[in-house]
C-alpha cells in the first residue's frame, strides 16, 4: 500500500470515528486539563460548565479529551479527530470553523483599590509605576497593551509575563500586583476578573479603551466555539444549542466575572446583580 493510500485510509477512520461518535450522542470537547478560568480536568472552569450546558441542549453527553494548549493544538486535537470541538477561539480564528459569538471581552486593567484608576496610555503617571503585560505564543509576542506600551515608549518599566511559569501567566500577573510587586496588571478580561475576584486585597477591574493611536490593534475580540472547517452541520448545532442555552450561559459568564462588551441577556444581568449585592 502507497504512503498516500494509508494517509487516506487513516482519514477515512478518523471520520468515520467522528461520525460514530456523534451519532451515539457525544459531544467531544478538546480542552486544556490546567488552564483556568477556562477549563481544568475536575470542570471547574467556565469553558467546561459552558460546554457541558451546550451539550445538554444538544441531547448529547460531554466528553472531554485532555490536551494542554500549546503549539499545533487544532493539528494535535480537532484535525487529528480525537475531538469534535475546541470552546473558547475568537471568531472567524482562521484554522478552524468558527460558531457564531456567545460572548465578547476586552483587555482590562486590574489596579489596585486605592491606587489611582488606570486612564489610558497617555498618561504620564504611568512612568511612575511598574506594570505587567502578558507575551504570548512561544516567540513571546507582545499582546495589543504591549503594543501600545511600546508606541508610548513606556518599555523601561514593565514586566513581562510568558505563558509558562510558576501557576498560570493571569494568576501570577494578579499575585504580584496583590503583594506589590507591580503596579498595574494588563491583561485579557476573563483572567483578570477571574483572579481579581479571588485575590487576598481589593483590586479594581477596568476596561482598556481602543487607544486611538493604534486603530489597527483590536482590544476587544468576540469568542466562539471552533469545529473542524468541514463540520458546518456541527457548527449549526451548536450555534442553534447556544441559542437555546443563552441565559444559562450568560449566567456562568457573569458568575466567573467574565467583562463584557456585547448585551448579556436579562439572566445574565440578574446574575451580574446578585454578585455585585454580594460583593458589598
């Protein structure tokens, strides 16, 4: 048998593996077994209640296949066929198929409570302090607050945080900005609410404006669930699933204090109420 012959026959089983295993009602979910908020493997993060409240609407049975997110991660899980759908890639994220939105965040800026509130990049009591930013993939790419940092030539007093570390990048970045060790911590919405809200001091959660200097630099980005780029009759399952499950879902976003600039739903906003009456 040719090399492309077996590739071929390798292809077929893994789709027919698929097939069987949608067809027997599963629904199975790629995800990271250490990375919350968004998922870990007792399903204690957002991503995971989340995927198994879709799942119910879909009649099918969550199950997940344990990965940690890294370099080729579609290649590695999806296109390998081993799972069916990854929660939580921003929208139109080109190696996959991508759902219609369930939520969109933005960047933040997590401070601590009487320490002044974070304005914007332009100003100049930030030369004053020290501020954290996350870098990204495995080449350390600065994120969008990175960017416009360097286009304020404020590089001399930040700190970078890589994904890999002593706990994960968010809760380190809050960690240090809680004992002192930075000042401001600039970060995605999801992680910095999350840990903010589970930090020993009071921290304020503030969202970053589009810096008009970097119009090109998005700040904000809309999350979706990613399938296989054939699976369009699973992506419409899912988007009619969502659909179904949007107060639910709305709920969870508000319970982990995912910020959020789309509309939530009337439940979600409850959600977001009770908490804040909690909170006092």
């Amino acid at each position: 048998m040719s090399l492309r012959c077996l590739e071929r026959l390798v292809v077929g089983l893994i789709l027919l593996a698929s097939i069987a295993a949608h067809a027997a009602g599963e629904l199975r979910i790629c995800a990271d077994p250490d990375n919350l908020p968004y998922s870990r493997s007792d399903g204690t993060g957002f991503e995971n209640r989340i995927a198994e409240v879709v799942a119910r609407a879909m009649d099918a049975t969550p199950v997940y296949v344990w990965l940690p997110q890294g370099h080729g991660y579609v290649r590695k899980t999806l296109n390998a066929g081993v799972c069916d759908v990854i929660v939580g890639v921003p929208e139109g994220f080109d190696p996959v198929r991508t759902t219609r939105p369930y939520y969109r965040s933005m960047y933040v800026a997590v401070t601590r409570q009487p320490d002044p509130r974070f304005g914007d990049f332009a100003d100049p009591h930030l030369r004053d302090v020290t501020i954290g930013v996350q870098l990204v993939g495995d080449d350390l790419a600065a994120t969008p607050p990175g960017h416009a940092l360097a286009q304020h030539a404020l590089i001399e007093n930040v700190r970078g945080y890589t994904v890999y570390g002593d706990g994960r990048q968010g809760e380190r970045m809050v960690r240090d900005l809680a004992r002192g060790t930075i000042d401001v911590a600039l970060i995605w919405g999801a992680q910095g609410g999350y840990f903010a809200g589970k930090a020993a001091v009071p921290l304020r959660v503030s969202p970053l404006a589009q810096p008009p200097d970097l119009p090109n630099v998005p700040f904000e980005y809309s999350i979706a669930m990613g399938v296989r780029k054939r699976d369009a009759a699973l992506a419409a399952e899912l988007d009619a699933a969502l659909d179904r499950s949007r107060a639910a879902v709305d709920a969870i976003l508000a319970e982990y204090r995912v910020p959020r600039t789309d509309v939530p739903s009337a439940a979600s906003a409850a959600a977001t109420a009770r908490y804040a009456e909690h909170a006092r």
